[in-house]
C-alpha cells in the first residue's frame, strides 16, 4: 500500500497512535528505573505526557477521518492534513523524548543556538499539528455525507474547530511568556499529581488541557445525545456542549492570568 491509495493516511495515522502507545509504555518502564530529574520531577515526566496526548489526539484524527465520506476519504487534502499531522507528532516526540533522555528541558530552552532554533520548530510543529485538526472538523462540518449523527457531526465540527482556536490562543501565550506560571514558580510540593499543575499560583496548563481535549471531549457528549434524544434536540445538545466547554475553559484562563491556580 501506498500512501495515495484510499484510505492509506488513514491506516499509516492508526499505525502512528499505536505506536506512539509502544513508546509511551516503553518510557514509563525506563522511568522506573531512571531517578533523574529537572526541576523536582522525574525526566520523563513530560515526554510521557507528551507521548499519550499525541496518541489520543491521532487516534482522533484516524476516527473522524475514516467517517468521511468517500470522496471526502480519498481525496488529497484529507492525506495532505493526516500525513502533516503525523509528521509534526513524530518530531515533537522525538525532540522532547531526546531531551528527557540528556535530562534536558525542551520547552523554554533557547539557552543555544541550537536549542533555540528547535524551540521554534517545536513550536511550528505544534501548531501544525493543532491547525490539522481544525482543518478536519471543518471537513466534517461541510462534507454532507459524513456517517455521523446529526449530534456527533456537529459536536466534532466545534469540538475540533473551537478546541484548536483556544489551544492556539493558550499555547501562543503561554510560548510568548517563556513559562507556564503567572506568578512565582511552585515548589514540587506544591503541584498536582500526575498532571503538575501549580496549587499556589496561575497556571495555564490546566486551559491549554481543558482547550486541547475539547476535541475528544465534546464529540463524545455529542455521541451519546444522537443515542439519548432525536435529531434537532441532539444538535443543540451539541451546540450546547461544545458552547459550556469553552466558557468553562476560557473562565480557567482568565483565572490563570489573574495567578489564581487551579480550584484555587
């Protein structure tokens, strides 16, 4: 099979989130083993977190991509999106994986040349990567033949569109500061399990979280109201999901700036 086959992208973005699963398993096991940390956190912190949300966002991508229609399916402009989005995953894991490993950061580095040049392609990367799933939901939202529901089509148009505008405008920010933090960096006492956040100042990775996973989260509320009520009622449940998950999300925004941490 090559790539300009029907259906190939589909197959090689599949491919791509299940083995971005492997090297996520792979990392946590050497995580284990290796003490090393930046920052009053284990190396492989990030690259972990950085691995499962690129298999998560992928494997979106895969499944809106395969309820197109067929014309939709096989056309160039859905290959051209998912062979973009593929390539940009691979190089952001990959870099920020290889910096774990030289026990490194990799986001806010420009301490070289040479790291601040990546700096900038990761950021590239990341909007290429976040502007792909934008691109998809408004495929979703003009292909007519899509095999979705009138509330699961509609929840994954906004979700994918509005998920990828507030990741865009968090992440720009965020890149624009050099931190995460408005306000004096926590001590790792002071921060969230699992995910790090900051329980004494703004932080604005918990909007980046909210903004990102907009595109998973509204198209399943979207799934379950084609299953739970008739068409128009589930539209505007849709509507009325993805509208409540991006006022919740810019309220943690502006929480963040104004340096109030997370349910602060």
């Amino acid at each position: 099979m090559t790539w300009r086959e029907p259906g190939a992208a589909i197959t090689l973005c599949w491919f791509a989130a299940g083995s971005f699963l492997v090297i996520f398993a792979l990392t946590a096991g050497v995580e284990r083993l290796d003490p090393r940390q930046i920052g009053g956190v284990s190396v492989w912190a990030k690259p972990l977190k950085f691995q499962i949300a690129t298999v998560v966002h992928l494997a979106t991508m895969a499944w809106v991509a395969s309820r197109l229609g067929e014309e939709v399916r096989e056309g160039w402009l859905l290959h051209a999106v998912l062979l973009l989005a593929i390539a940009s995953a691979s190089f952001e894991v990959a870099y920020i994986t290889l910096q774990g490993a030289l026990q490194q950061r990799s986001h806010f580095n420009v301490a070289t040349p040479f790291h601040a040049a990546m700096y900038s392609l990761m950021a590239l990367g990341a909007v290429v990567l976040t502007v792909s799933a934008g691109v998809l939901g408004v495929m979703v939202a003009l292909d007519g033949q899509a095999r979705m529901g009138p509330g699961l089509r509609h929840a994954v148009a906004l979700g994918l569109v509005g998920g990828t505008l507030l990741t865009l405008v968090i992440a720009l920010d965020m890149g624009g500061r050099m931190t995460h933090h408005v306000g004096t960096p926590p001590t790792p006492e002071s921060r969230w399990p699992v995910f790090g956040w900051s329980r004494d100042v703004g932080d604005l990775r918990p909007p980046h979280f909210f903004a990102t996973h907009m595109m998973q989260a509204v198209p399943v509320l979207g799934w379950v109201a084609d299953r739970a009520l008739p068409p128009l009622a589930a539209t505007a449940a849709a509507w009325v999901a993805a509208a409540t998950w991006a006022a919740l999300t810019w309220w943690l925004y502006r929480e963040a700036l104004a340096g109030r941490p997370f349910l602060g």
